[in-house]
C-alpha cells in the first residue's frame, strides 16, 4: 500500500547531507564538495520521508558557475520497500520535486544513472537499476542512451609516440570548431545526431565547444590537432581535468581519414599528455552502440569500470 503520511521537501542545507545519503549511491562521496563548490544547491535535492525514514530522494547537478539543473542524476529509493511502493514514493517525489525546482524555469534535463558493467546479467543490480528507469519513465522519460564508462589505470602501459601522424596544439578556436564541425558529418554520437535533427552541424559544434570545452581550465596546449607528416588534418584529441580528474573530453577522426586505425594513435597521443602530468587515473565514455570508438578503447587500455543510462523528457513544442 502507497504511504500517505509523506513530507516531501528539499534538504536545509549542508546540516541535511547525512540524511540525504542514508541512501546508498557511487555519487554520494562527491555531493559534499559538489555543495561546497556550487554544482548542487540544497534546494535542488529533495527527499521524502516518512517520520525520520528516508524513502526516497532526488538531486540535480550543474556545471560550475552554472544558474540552472544541468542533468538529474540522484533519483533513489528504499529498496526495502515493495515493489509497488518504491516506484509510486519515487514517482510522487519526482513529480513533486520536478515542479518545485524547474518551474518557468529551462527545460526538464536528462536523467543519468550509473550501474555495474554487467547490470543487466546480475539481478541485485538490475532490478534497481529497472526501478529507477521505471520511475523516470512514469513521468515522461524515455530511454536515450547507453554509454559506456571507460578508465586507464597508472601503470597500463602506453604506446610510443606515432610513426605516421604528428601532433600539435589546435591554432585557435576557429580552426578546432572547424575541425568540430567536420567530425559530426557520419558521427555514431546519439547527443550529437540528435542535435543534428534540430541544428546545423556549425551550431552544434558551437554548441559543445561554448557549453563544455571552452569551461575547461586546464591548459590548452593540451588539445591536440593530429597531422599527416605534409601537414593535413586527421583528427584531433581534446585532453582535459574537469572538477573530478583528468578526461578524454573529445576524441574524433575526420570523416575522409576513417577506417585507418589513426584514432589508436590520437588517443594515445592524449593519454600520453595526461599521463606525462602525473594522471593516476584518466577517464572517457561513449555510447555503447559505438563499437569503432570503444574498441580503440580497449585497444589503448582503457577498462569499462561502468555503464552509464541516459532517459531524457520529450522537448516542449
């Protein structure tokens, strides 16, 4: 049966983290500084309760110096809970929470959930995992994508500078959105074809570069444009620390230049320079549906440490 006697309500402030993480979830260990740095707001993370039980919560995330939820990526329940019960409370508290924190506000962000590799094979993983998307989906959302979550580990051997390329900084911004531009003609990006459905391919390359790339503060000198020794364009790799560790932002070959392996030779180009600046660790995702991206992946090292689910609401006409 439904509980009734619910208090829904976004969290006080930092004096409430220890109630919002009675429920268990990878991104807790990072919300105290995601607070203390302005990626979450208390009135952003909402939880339902039950007297002093914690039912169910949910939380959003921005990019720093963001104004707005960037992607809703805390959604949880008491998995203690029947069946019935866990989706409605989550329904109830998603749909409460929705219409406080997004109201006149910008349209409803994505949702992400991280799970195990092989979430779907082990049923102590797949059946949160499937509550959560459940829930989502009871509310609007639809299953967008899955990606994979790729990690090089300190000591997973690098290969040596390429023989066939060489690599220099990106001259400036109108030679890299140039090149941005080139690389979505025939792309396997679930983001980007979508945004191709709505945009031209010199409006989304602008779009990520302005929404992502340009929010990096690491060195630029790191971004990479590969060569061919008389000077042609292949592709390039965009190197980065975000606010958690060092990432592959951006890796792409150029359409003409495909189906020739350089892009092991572009990644290991970035994961040398991360690596060479002392990265323990250095992460990247892509779709799961990307098989020619994953496995120069694999190929390079890199180990799916997780999966990563996108559901996204259906855009206001």
């Amino acid at each position: 049966m439904e509980p009734n006697n619910l208090t829904m309500r976004p969290i006080t402030g930092t004096e409430e983290l220890e109630l919002f993480n009675q429920l268990p979830y990878v991104l807790n260990e990072e919300l105290a500084d995601d607070l203390a740095q302005g990626r979450r707001r208390p009135e952003w993370m909402w939880v339902a309760l039950r007297g002093d039980r914690l039912l169910a919560r949910a939380g959003w995330w921005c990019r720093r110096g963001g104004d707005a939820p960037f992607v809703l990526d805390v959604l949880d329940v008491d998995d203690s809970l029947p069946e019935e019960v866990r989706v409605s409370t989550g329904v109830r508290l998603l749909s409460t929470a929705t219409a406080a924190t997004l109201a006149g506000g910008p349209p409803q962000p994505p949702y992400s959930r991280f799970a195990t590799p092989d979430w779907r094979d082990n049923a102590l993983t797949r059946r949160p995992v499937r509550d959560r998307m459940t829930i989502a989906e009871r509310t609007g959302a639809r299953l967008f994508v899955e990606r994979l979550r790729l990690e090089w580990r300190h000591g997973t051997p690098v290969p040596g500078p390429s023989r066939r390329l060489v690599f220099r900084p990106a001259q400036d911004e109108t030679e890299l959105l140039a090149l941005m531009t080139l690389v979505l003609d025939g792309t396997l990006d679930a983001h980007d074809r979508d945004d191709l459905t709505r945009m031209s391919a010199r409006e989304v390359a602008a779009g990520h570069y302005e929404g992502e790339l340009a929010r990096y503060t690491s060195p630029r000198g790191w971004w990479q444009v590969a060569a061919l020794p008389a000077g042609t364009p292949v592709g390039f790799v965009i190197p980065v620390r975000n606010d958690y560790g060092p990432i592959i932002a951006y890796l792409a070959v150029l359409p003409g230049h495909r189906g020739h392996g350089y892009v092991d030779d572009i990644l290991a180009e970035g994961t040398r320079i991360l690596a060479r600046h002392g990265a323990p660790r250095i992460r990247a995702s892509t779709d799961l549906g990307n098989v020619p991206m994953a496995n120069a992946f694999q190929r390079a090292g890199y180990v799916n440490f997780e999966r990563e689910i996108k559901m996204a609401w259906a855009r206001a006409t």
